[in-house]
C-alpha cells in the first residue's frame, strides 16, 4: 500500500479509455488500497485509477451518505440515472480550479468489489455525482469538458456568497 502520484490535466494518460479487469487478484487488491491511500491523504471524495496511471475500470468513490465508507468499484458502469441538478466540481487531476456542472440527481450502478462479486447502488446528491466523475475518468474524460469556465476556490466563495445575498450571482 502506498500513496502514489496524481497525474495532471494535461498527461494523455487521462484522456484514454481504460480496460476492463478480468483478474480478480492481489494486484488489483494493491491497486484498490494505493487508491485508497492516496485518496485519503489528498482528502478527496473520489479517485479513478487512470488518475495514477493504471488503466483499468477501477475507482473508488467516499460514501457521504454512509458515515464516508469508500466504495470500491470495479468495471462499473451506470445503469439508471434521473433528475438534472447543478453543482460545482472538482477534481484532485484538476487542483484548485472548479466548475459548475449539471448531472442527474439520482444514479444506480453496477459494478464488482474487489473478489468479482456483482453489485448494484443508488445514491443521490454528491455520491451520485462522483460515479458520473469517477467513471468518466475510466473513459478518458474530465469534468472540465462539462463547463466553459472554471473558477479559483476563492472565486467561487465570493459567488456563492453573491448568490446567498440574493444578487444575481454567476452567468
Ligand atoms: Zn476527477
């Protein structure tokens, strides 16, 4: 287990198309608890594993509707979706840039765990929309690609702010 480099936006491992994994073995083991770990020390909410440079369909994504419990997902793919709500984004390939990006409100994946083992979830809200971010990213894809500007944490303070003062905010 270890804490490994994230790559930037900009390294063309992240724009490629991952593969699916067909071993359920130790190396995939060692895979899911390095993105744990790098995970938790970057204090992120999700983390795809092309994002250090492996390209499989392996992510892992915190449950913050179940006390932060990480969901490991392999070969995931979404299976249902509904609603449409707007909200900022980020990404740990992306540092300190954000955007707003709409995605469905509600999300149901299938994926495997770590032994092969089929499951299905629904989640909503910011879990909802890190499977979106997450599985994208095992296609080559980064939010960015979502929105037309991106904003500085403390740009979007101030607009949020903005927005609560019942000002017109962003657009
Ligand atoms: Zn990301």
């Amino acid at each position: 287990m270890s804490v490994r480099k994230i790559l930037q936006r900009g390294d063309p491992v992240l724009s490629k198309t991952a593969h699916p994994v067909t071993e359920f073995n130790a190396r995939l083991h060692n895979l899911l608890d390095d993105l744990r770990d790098t995970l938790a020390k970057a204090d992120g909410v999700g983390l795809a594993a092309p994002q250090i440079g492996i390209l499989r369909r392996v992510a892992l994504v915190i449950d913050t509707l179940d006390d932060n419990k990480p969901i490991e997902l392999v070969n995931p793919r979404v299976v249902a979706f509904s609603g449409a709500e707007e909200g900022t984004e980020g990404c740990l390939s992306v540092p300190g840039l954000f955007g707003y990006v709409t995605r469905p409100t509600e999300v149901t994946v299938e994926a495997q765990d770590r032994y092969g083992t089929p499951f299905t979830i629904t989640r909503t809200g910011l879990t909802a929309r890190c499977f979106c971010h997450e599985i994208e990213h095992l296609d080559g894809h980064l939010f960015v690609e979502h929105t037309d500007k991106l904003y500085t944490g403390e740009e979007l303070d101030e607009m949020e702010k903005e927005k609560k003062k019942g000002k017109k905010g962003r657009k």
